[in-house]
C-alpha cells in the first residue's frame, strides 16, 4: 500500500501541473486573440475612412473634368 502512494501523488502532481500550464497558456491566448481583434478593427475602420476619402477625392475629379471641359470649350470659342 505504502508503495502506490508515492507514484500517485507523482502523477496527481504532473497532472494538476500540466493541467495549471494549459489554463494559463489558453488565458494568454485568449488575451493575443482580443488584442488581434481589436487591431483588426482599427484596420477595418482606417480602411472605410480611406474608402470615403478617396470617394470624395473622386468627385473632386470628376468636377475638375468637367470645368476644364468648359474651359476648353471657352478657349475654341475665342479662335
């Protein structure tokens, strides 16, 4: 009896051991994958004010165009 106690013990050990390290490592994981998350939101948010930038960098553009079309038309008329 005295010569089961020891090995028990042993593996109650290694496992409350590995069982203690898993825990924290899946905790840390839990806190990288938040942290990732957020990083992604930031990206998502940076990229829809870029895409409304250039939307209205576009129209700006677009009505430069159509003022130079009118400035040439101007200019042909004055020949």
């Amino acid at each position: 009896m005295d010569d089961v106690i020891i090995p028990v013990a042993f593996f109650l050990i290694l496992a409350g051991a590995v069982v203690s390290v898993a825990y924290f490592q899946t905790q840390r994981n839990k806190e990288r994958d938040r942290q990732y998350a957020d990083a992604m939101n930031g990206y998502r948010e940076a990229v829809e004010r870029a895409r409304s930038e250039q939307e209205a960098n576009r129209l700006q553009l677009v009505e430069l165009g159509h003022r130079l079309e009118k400035v040439e038309g101007l200019l042909r008329s004055v020949d």
